[in-house]
C-alpha cells in the first residue's frame, strides 16, 4: 500500500544518507592511517640518518597528483570509476592531509629559499581557494534556493535582454499613451543604467537587499509626476525591475560559485609544475 | 545548404516487420479465421488491414524448447499460434535464474576511453549509412533466443534424468511444481503487455517447433479499434489469462484455492475511469487542473474491494472548502479494504472515508463484498493501518504530496530530482550528459521547483509512458533490460509524435548531421532531418546514468517519484 510504501522508502533514505557518512569515515580512517605511516617512515628514516623529508615530498606529490586526478575523472565520466561524490569526498580528505604533512615537509609554516616561498604560496593558495571553495559550495546554494526561480547562468544576459526590451516597449508605450515624457526621461536617467547589465554585484553576494531598495526608491520618487495611465506602466516596470534584481542576484552568487575554481584550479596546475621542477632539483643536488 | 547530404524523409512502414514477408504470406494469413470475420472496410485507406498485416507483422517459426517472451520482460509485440505446440507457464513461473535472460549490450572499456578521448566536435552526428542498412537489420533472423533446452541448471525444470541431448521434436514435461497450460493454434497472448504498456505477466514457450504471427503493437491497436470481435477477444483473453494470475499476485488474495480463484476472477468487474489520452488535456496549458472522475465519493457505501491495476487514483478527504489528498493509488493498490472490512466484521454498513478519482486514466478490478465475505475476510488480519489515518498529519506536510499529483510526477520512476541546496550549478551533470551522447545532453537542468527539490527536464521513464502511444514505427520502446524507455534510432522517423505526447516536454527532436559533419536533409523539402532524443538512463553504460555519478555533492540523483514524497515527509519533521 502507498503509506507503507513510503515507510519502506524512507528507510531507504536514511540507510542512503548512513551509507554517505560511513563512506566518509572510511575515507578519513584511510587517510589518517596514510598519513600516519608516511609521519612514522619520515621519522623512522630521520632516525637511520636519512633524510625524512625526502619521504614526505614524495607523499605530497603523490596527495597532489591525486587530488589532480579528480579534476581528470570529471571528463572520463562514462568509465565506472566510482561516483564523483566519492571522489569529491576523498579529495577533501586528502586535501585537508595534505596541510600537517606539508607543516612536516617543510619544517614550518613558511620556508627558507626563494623557490621553496613561491611553493609555498602556490600551496596556500590552492589550499585556501579550495577551503573558500567548500564553504561556499556549502552557503551560495542555499541562497540561491530561496530566490525566486531558477535560471541557467549561461542564460542570464539574455533574460536580461528580454527584460529589457519588455521594459523599452512599457516606457515608449507609456510615453506615447500620456502624452508626456516623464518615463522616458526617467528610464534613461536611472532604469537604463540599471537593465544594462547585472548590478549591485557584491550587495547581492553579501546578502543585501540594497538592489531592491534602490528599484522601490526611484520607482516611488518618481510616482508623484505621473498620471493613472504612466502609473500603470510604472508598476509593471518595478514587476520587472524586481525580476531583473532576482537575476541580478542569481549572477552575482552563482559568478562567485564558478570564479573561486579560476584561482583553485590554475594554481594547483602551477603547483604540481613547482613541486616537479623541485623534485628535479633536489634529485640532482642530493647526489 | 548545397553541400547538404539528401535522404527520403522517413515514413510508416518504411521498415517493414519483415521485409521477407510475401504476398502469398499476407493471403494466407488473411485466410485465417481469426481475419476473414474482420470488416476491411472500417480500416482506412491509410493504413489497411492488408498493408497492416504485411508491415506490422511477422511469421516466426520457434524450435522446441525456445521461450517465445518471458515474464517480467517488456515488449511491444502480441503472439498469434499459428500452428504447433505452445505452453504458458502459469504463477508463480519459472526462476529466474533459468531463464537465459539476454542482457543489453553494454559499452567496453576501450569503447568508452575512445568515446572520452576523440569527442565529437558537432553534436548529433549520424553515419546515415546505418539507416540505410536499418530494414535489414531490423529484421535480422540470426537474433539468439533464449531456450528451456540449454538453462544451466535443467534438472531443476525437468528433474533429474532427464537427458536432453536425446530430446527431439518435442520438450519434456517440466516438472510438476510448474504449472503449465497449452495455448492452442489462434490463441493470442502478449497483448495485455503490449497494449498496457506493462511487463509480460507469464512465459511461453515453444513445446514442439511452431509458427506464431507477431504482431506489433500498432497492428494490434489497430485491429482492435476497428474490429469488434477483436476487441471482445482482448478482453475475454485478459479474463482468461491474466484476470486471475493479477488477483494471485495481491496479498490479499494470495494464497486463495484455485476453486475460490476461480470464483473470484467469476465474479470480478473491470471498471476503466477517465481517458487514457489524459495527456492530451494535461499538456493543453489551459491553465484549469484536468478533470478527475470520480471513482468512489467518501460518505458512499461500497460495494466491492477496488484493485489498482493501471493509471493512477487520488485518495482525498474533504477539508475545509477543498478536498485533502493524503495519497495516491497506482498498480497493485487497493481501495475501500478498511470501510468492507470494519462493515463484516460489525455486521454495519460502513461508508468510505475517503474519495477516490482518476488521475488521468485508472484501470480497475471490483471484487463484489459477498466474494469477499465468503472468500477473503475470513483469511485475513484486519488492515494494520486505515487510508484515513494519513489525515492525522500536519497539512504543511501535504504540500509535496499535492505538488506532485497535480503535476503529474508521480508517473516518474527515474525522475532527476536535484536538491537545490546542495547543487552548486557547476552542470557537471549537464556535461556528463552530453560527453556519454555525443556531445548533445538529454536534458535541460530546469523544470518545476517545489521548496528545495527541482525536478528537470529529463525522461522520467514513467509508469504510464505515454509518449511510446502512437510511435508509427515502434522505435520508442521498453528496453528489455530494466525496462527504461528508450528510442531506437534507426527506426526513429522524426515524426515528433512522441515529444508531443511526453506530458512534460522531456522529448526532443534535434537535426542529425553526417559524421563529416555536413546537415542531413530531406530532398524535397530541404527541411533537416530530425530524431527523437530523449535520457535514456546511459543504458549502455555498466555503471549507470552519468548524470547521477558525475554529481560531486550527492545533489541529483534518479529517484522514483514516491521518494519525493517521503522526503517531504522527512522534511515535516
């Protein structure tokens, strides 16, 4: 029966989301055991006279070249090599590894040597990327969520063409229907500026309503000098308006959402070319 | 324009069945009883009984032992005995272990590695050579079947002993825990599944070597809207053969003696409520929510158990101004158990506490309370719980449940559900998409919101696909393999008339284009020649949809739409 269908399916459910932390669990245990035997033959290696950071660079060349390989997986999508979940969990694992063992590669938080600082700068550089990265994976689709509608970012500038065109036609129709300029001049003054392109960028990223409120402003500063008619066509205009503030919005979170990999993903690159040419260098000069 | 490739625009019956079938075929089999009583001039000019039997048909000599279709399958076709020796399995059936159930081919691992690594750089790129070839291979005799003879386990059907390898001319008997019947020349079966657009419900097989017309389900559809005696045929067969295998298959009725079987499926009604093209008014966009026929008014007296056994049904009860849904009904469900029971077991008229009304369309069985009484009450525990209970919980916690009825989702089965406060709006699911089909996705990541779940514009393989109703070829059709929906390209034609069918607009007609990249064109209209494209769930894939694993937050996943109501239950929390 369709009531205890749905019992049985949400037992489903809680077993999916059970099955999703102790697939993380797993990970970190895995993890944290790696980490600990690559800390353990570092130490057992400084203890035989050997150089203990020889072990740790290799290991973190081998986190880095892993953490690539994520990046690789995404565009071999139809070989069925786990999900991209998994893989999402084990790159956050082995990313967040990847700190105390660079702490121990390196000796501290900041190196000696020119080429040893512009790693290390690549190294923090991906590494904080990749946490602002997750936190704002984990905040923005919230926001997101409760704006209304859902628009394809690729589609914004056109939405936002149409909206302007919709809004040319009120203005010209409402300035032919009064008689009077007033919404014309107005339009071009204020709303022009504003249907040109997406707006108020970082008022929308940090949660402000600042858009809104500076649509209701002009919209009601205005309303005094128009007649029934043009005032018809001023409410469709804030109808409109308002749209274009929500697409406004949707811009400037999902813009943040894709520009964070722009830092995360070329450095990374730059990483894994600094961290070889090192690996080079140091095999030379060791022998 | 003028380097264009030119191609005859597709059209009905331009792959044929079975392009071996002669005209002396067509005669004979027009000789038959089962056709000359048939009024030739009822079907139109169009599409003739004749041009049906010869396109959409086809004679298929099946040797001892070969399983003609198979429980649980899907198919699209019906089976006339011609001549020969034909037995159906009765429930519960053979294992399935011995069935020799063929599988889909899935990509290899060099296929998909040269797939990710040589992408295409145009979209929709065809070798129309393969159309060309497509009659032929459509038609193809060398297909492998699947046969009772050559399970790996045969003393588990036959018993031990029996040898095989000496069996000629006719199969042994099966042992006697399978129960079997013979299916005589002019028996018809498969039509229920072809026609209902649901799994095959028994296997038959081959005894002796037989010849049987299969018959497209177009052809079937056909005969049976212009031809009484046909149409009487389907739904005696339908009493016959399935009325009591699908009152065996519910709980209820499990376990009932084949003598008070027999007098239940006796004293049964089959009762259809609504349309079955209740697409058609869904899509019209007028805005008002379609009509629901009503089944069963809550305050009514019942007088009989209702049994689910197509489309969809709303339970509500009156609230306020409005009416309430608290769930809804689809095949294998029941309605009016609680109020027939309670009134046995008082010795009171109980009437219903909840309506009941056609979502659409809804196929019903009525099984009379004095067969119940007698038969069926005294065998069973009363209900643990009633369908009026669910009106105990908040009415904020309807709101997905009434969501996804009004809109129809409840049809989906693999409906891409993504869960707007986890997508990050990467499209990695889009790209996935469309790297796995050829550089095109099969679906659009918009489509109706309700809270945080988006449920996009992709195929949802739905219970009661109505886009596969009217396919003049065939070419949009179950897969035998899981059962998703999915369309053959070869036979596509381009007609459009399963994307203006899909009830939400998860079908897609796209331009194909030479693999050198050059436009396909009709030449006499130099119009593109379009195909059909919609998900079909990466069936060729062995991990599954691609959309799905290329999720990097767990946000989409492919769910039966009764998920989503258990969510929002979960959510009422």
């Amino acid at each position: 029966m369709a009531i205890l269908r749905a019992s049985v399916l949400r037992n489903r459910l809680v077993l999916r989301i059970g099955r999703e932390w102790a697939q993380l669990a797993l990970f970190w245990a895995i993890g944290i055991a790696g980490w600990l035997l690559v800390a353990l033959a570092a130490w057992r290696a400084e203890r035989s006279l050997r150089e203990g950071a020889l072990v740790t660079g290799y290991a973190l060349l081998a986190m880095m070249l892993a953490l690539a390989m994520f990046n690789l997986k995404k565009r071999l999508v139809a070989l069925p090599l786990s999900t991209a979940r998994a893989w999402m969990m084990a790159h956050l694992v082995i990313g967040t590894l990847g700190f105390p063992l660079y702490l121990q590669h390196a000796g501290g938080l900041w190196p000696g040597g020119h080429y040893e600082r512009a790693l290390a700068l690549c190294f923090y550089t991906v590494m904080l990327s990749g946490i602002a990265g997750y936190v704002l994976q984990r905040l923005l689709p919230r926001r997101l969520t409760h704006l209304e509608g859902e628009v394809i970012y690729e589609r914004i500038p056109s939405e936002v063409f149409t909206l302007r065109e919709r809004v040319e036609a009120l203005v010209l129709k409402g300035v032919q229907d009064a008689g009077a300029d007033t919404l014309g001049r107005y339009y071009l003054e204020s709303l022009h500026w504003f249907f040109r392109r997406p707006r108020f960028f970082l008022s929308h990223l940090f949660g402000s309503a600042r858009g809104a409120r500076w649509i209701r402003g002009h919209v009601g500063a205005l309303r005094r000098y128009l007649n029934e008619t043009e005032r018809a066509a001023l409410d469709q205009i804030e109808s409109l308006a308002l749209r274009k503030n929500q697409l406004d919005a949707h811009y400037a979170l999902q813009s943040v959402l894709k520009l964070w990999l722009f830092v995360h993903i070329p450095s990374a690159v730059l990483l894994i070319v600094l961290a070889f040419w090192h690996l080079l260098v140091v095999n030379i000069y060791s022998r | 324009m003028s380097d264009a490739q030119l191609m005859q625009r597709p059209r009905r019956w331009d792959a044929p069945f079975d392009p071996q079938m002669s005209e002396s075929d067509v005669d004979a089999l027009l000789a038959r009883p089962e056709f000359t009583a048939i009024n030739l001039a009822r079907f139109p000019s169009a599409a003739p009984l004749r041009g049906i039997v010869r396109n959409d048909c086809r004679i298929t000599t099946y040797a001892a032992g070969e399983i003609i279709v198979r429980e649980g399958d899907y198919g699209n076709s019906a089976f006339l005995v011609l001549d020969g020796a034909v037995r159906v399995v009765l429930p519960p059936g053979l294992p399935q272990n011995v069935l020799g159930r063929a599988t889909e081919k899935k990509r290899g691992l060099m296929d998909m590695l040269s797939d990710a690594l040589a992408r295409q750089p145009i979209a929709e790129m065809r070798d129309t050579a393969l159309y060309r070839d497509a009659v032929a291979r459509t038609n193809s005799r060398g297909e492998q079947r699947a046969s009772l003879l050559n399970v790996p386990n045969p003393a588990a059907l036959f018993g031990a002993g029996v040898d095989l390898s000496a069996v000629s001319g006719r199969v042994p008997p099966l042992l006697p825990a399978f129960k079997t019947a013979v299916l005589p020349p002019g028996s018809l079966f498969g039509e229920i599944a072809a026609l209902g657009r649901v799994q095959r419900t028994a296997t038959v097989y081959a005894e002796a070597e037989c010849r049987v017309l299969e018959m497209r389900w177009q052809a079937l559809r056909d005969i049976k809207n212009r031809d009484d005696l046909w149409r009487q045929r389907i739904e005696q067969g339908y009493r016959d053969n399935q009325l009591r295998t699908h009152l065996l298959e519910h709980p209820l009725l499990a376990g009932l003696d084949p003598k008070a079987l027999q007098t239940v499926a006796a004293r049964t009604l089959f009762e259809t409520y609504g349309s079955f093209e209740w697409y058609v008014e869904y899509k019209s966009g007028s805005g008002e929510p379609p009509a629901e026929p009503a089944v069963a008014a809550e305050g009514d007296y019942p007088d009989g158990l209702l049994l689910v056994i197509g489309g969809f049904g709303r339970v509500s009860t009156g609230l306020g101004h409005g009416a309430r849904t608290l769930t809804y009904l689809r095949n294998g469900d029941h309605f009016g158990l609680d109020e027939l029971y309670e009134a046995w077991k008082g010795g009171e008229d109980c009437p219903y506490e909840t309506s009941l009304s056609a979502l659409g369309y809804l196929h019903v069985l009525r099984i009379p309370f004095s067969v119940l009484a007698e038969l069926v009450f005294p065998r069973i525990t009363p209900p643990p719980s009633r369908l009026s209970d669910a009106a105990a919980r908040p009415i904020a916690q309807d709101a997905f449940l009434e969501w996804a009825v009004d809109k129809r989702y409840i049809n989906g089965t693999q409906a891409m559900l993504i869960d707007l406060e986890r997508c990050v709006r990467c499209d990695d699911c889009v790209r996935a998409c469309s790297d796995t089909h050829g550089g095109n996705p099969r679906f659009i990541r918009q489509g109706e919101a309700m809270g945080k779940w988006l449920v996009a514009n992709a195929c949802m393989h739905c219970v009661d696909p109505v886009c596969m109703i009217g396919c003049p070829t065939g070419a949009i059709h179950r897969s035998r393999e899981g059962g998703a929906v999915v369309i053959n390209d070869l036979t596509c034609i381009g007609c459009g008339t399963c994307a203006n069918a899909c009830p939400y607009d998860n079908i897609r007609l796209v331009p194909i284009r030479e693999r050198d990249g050059r436009q396909v064109l009709d030449p006499a209209s130099r119009e593109p020649i379009l195909k059909a494209t919609k998900c079909d769930l990466c069936s060729t894939l062995p991990a599954g949809p691609s959309c799905e694993r290329a999720c990097a937050h767990g946000a989409l996943r492919r769910v039966d739409i009764q998920s989503l109501i258990t969510q929002a239950e979960e959510l009422g929390r």
